[in-house]
C-alpha cells in the first residue's frame, strides 16, 4: 500500500455530499451573462449577508467562475458571495459573516484572495476550523508576493500558491513550513465583463483551477479526497520552466503553411512577448502596439481561420508564434 502524504492524512477523509460539487466562491461577484445552472449571489448588508442580484464590481470573480466551471467539467454548482470591490479590497469583518454563514451542504468554498489581517486572525481560525469539521474544503490563494497570508497559512484550509508550469494541468504540492498546493500560474485566456477577451493569471488562477479540478475527480472517483491526494507528487524543478528562457519550436508535422502565413500576417507589428511584464503578471502591456488587444487580435484570427474559443484552455504562452498559435488552436 502507498504511503500516505501528510495532505491525504490532515484531508482525506473529506465526503463531497452531492452528486453535483457544491462550491461557494467568496469573491467580486459574477457577470450576470456568466451565471450557469441554478447559481445565486449574495452580500453583505447591515452586517447580515442577503440574496442579490448578480453583480461583479471588478472581473475578478467572473474569471475564476469560469475557470472552476472549465476545470470542473461543469460538474459544480456555484454561489457567489460578494466580498471585493473594484479595487479588490474587502473587509475582514465581512469576510468573517460570510463564513460563518456557508449552506451546510457546501463542499468547496473557493477564496481566490488572501488576507494579511492579524486583528481578527483567531477567529478567522476558529471558523475555519469549524467548517473543516463539517467537511467543508477550504481552498485559499496564498498572496501573490508569497507574503503570509490568511486563511492560506491554516492548517485547516488548502493553501494554494502558483508557478509557472510547463504543463497547466499539472498540480503538485509544497513543503515550505506548512503544506500547500501548487498548480500552474500562467495566465490564460477568459472572456471579459464586457464581451471581449482578458488574461487571468497569478496564483487567484492556481486557485480557481485547483478547485475546479477537485470537484471534478472527487465527482468522478468517488465520495472523499483520499484517492486524489494520494496522488499528489511533491513539486519538482523539472515541473517548471524559467520565463525569460521560454521558447516555443514547431513540432515534426505537416503544417498548412498558408495558415501559418496568415497568422504571421495578423501578428505582425502587433503581438510581442515582453517578458519582464510577463513574469510579473502585467498581462495588458504585452503588445507592442497600443492599438492593438488581445480581443481584437482573436477576433482577427477566429474570422479567418474558423475557430472558436468555446471550451479552450489557452496560455498566454500559446502566443509566442505563428507555430505556437496553430498548435494551442489544433489548426
């Protein structure tokens, strides 16, 4: 029998409750057109937390439904809480009502977002406890500058951390005074509040994906997390690839080379890497020309070579090329 890690033992015998992975995600809320299924919305109101209208103040947590929603094969129900406004800022004090007051029936709460509060630390503690004893996951976004942060620090809650993974699917975990989970960072492609495209990426992402990929191999194995964490390798520097080295070669098949000049053309002047933006996570001043965005370059090439970007995962590396973009779109 394999040994057990120290995730399957703190975890492992966590029951999902339902047939469908009920996930309650505590974030900026959700774009109306982007509500899926039965999804309901709440806030904070008067210190009580109440039923809304569906709202996001920011885009963030529209994104991380979608990625929950593609992670999970769509096999999760998702309520929203509205937490962040649009500077994506919330107050503790809030955080902790909307804690206290998850449906018993709630398999996953989803905190793309962390806290550096120590004023109300314990009780945030004392709550997350409680909830783990209900068998309710707590998956929780360590910060972006790997500062401590909460709830992530927990013992009682999955603290997830992002890095850049060569493949995006891969998840591992960390020991690093406590144990977390790391999946991959890199930003990827989501639609945007207002129609267009947008990149998401960080360790919000690596959040959002983890508890997306949780509700669905729990839905598919079986009742508890203890089959999926025994399968959790330790993360690993052959896991992951140095950003400024990063290339991207064409494979050895048969490439339509008039597709391959069309993509050139439409790229052309207007699409360039930048690195030092790219590793920090400024994803919007990747182009070279102002004049040019990421909807509109999609746009160009979904009108001319006849693709959709429904039901894609696509990385912001499928962009270093002609050969990278008909690769990433199976042109």
């Amino acid at each position: 029998m394999a040994e057990k890690n120290i995730l399957q033992i703190l975890f492992g015998g966590i029951t999902i409750k339902g047939d469908m992975a009920k996930i309650v995600v505590i974030d900026s809320g959700i774009s109306p057109q982007f509500e899926t299924g039965e999804q309901r919305s709440y806030k904070i109101d008067d210190g009580k937390l109440i039923k809304s209208e569906s709202v996001d103040n920011n885009g963030h947590g529209t994104y991380v439904n979608q990625l929950i929603q593609y992670a999970s094969d769509k096999r999760c129900l998702i309520t929203n809480y509205r937490l962040l406004n649009n500077e994506l800022r919330g107050k503790s004090k809030d955080l902790l009502i909307m804690l206290e007051n998850i449906p018993e029936d709630t398999d996953i709460i989803n905190l793309s977002l962390s806290t550096p509060m120590t004023d109300s630390v314990k009780d945030l503690e004392r709550i997350c406890e409680k909830l783990i004893r209900k068998d309710i996951l707590i998956i929780a976004s360590v910060s972006n500058k790997n500062q401590i942060s909460y709830p992530a620090e927990f013992s009682s809650a999955f603290g997830v951390k992002g890095e850049f993974f060569k493949k995006s699917e891969k998840i591992r975990y960390e020991i690093n005074g406590k144990f977390y989970i790391v999946a991959d960072k890199t930003p990827i492609v989501v639609k945007s509040v207002d129609g267009g495209f947008t990149f998401f990426g960080g360790n919000s992402k690596s959040t959002a994906y983890v508890s997306g990929v949780l509700a669905k191999i729990i839905k598919g194995k079986g009742s508890n997390l203890s089959s999926f964490l025994n399968e959790i390798n330790q993360i690993m520097a052959i896991d992951m690839y140095d950003i400024h080295d990063f290339e991207y070669y064409p494979n050895n098949k048969n490439y339509d080379i008039n597709k391959i000049e069309t993509i050139k053309l439409i790229c052309e002047n207007t699409f360039q890497m930048k690195y030092e933006d790219y590793a920090n996570l400024r994803v919007g001043k990747i182009f070279t020309n102002e004049n040019c965005t990421l909807t509109k370059l999609l746009h160009s090439l979904m009108n001319e070579l006849r693709f959709s970007m429904d039901n894609r995962l696509i990385r912001i590396t499928d962009f270093k090329n002609a050969y990278s973009i008909y690769d990433a779109f199976n042109l």
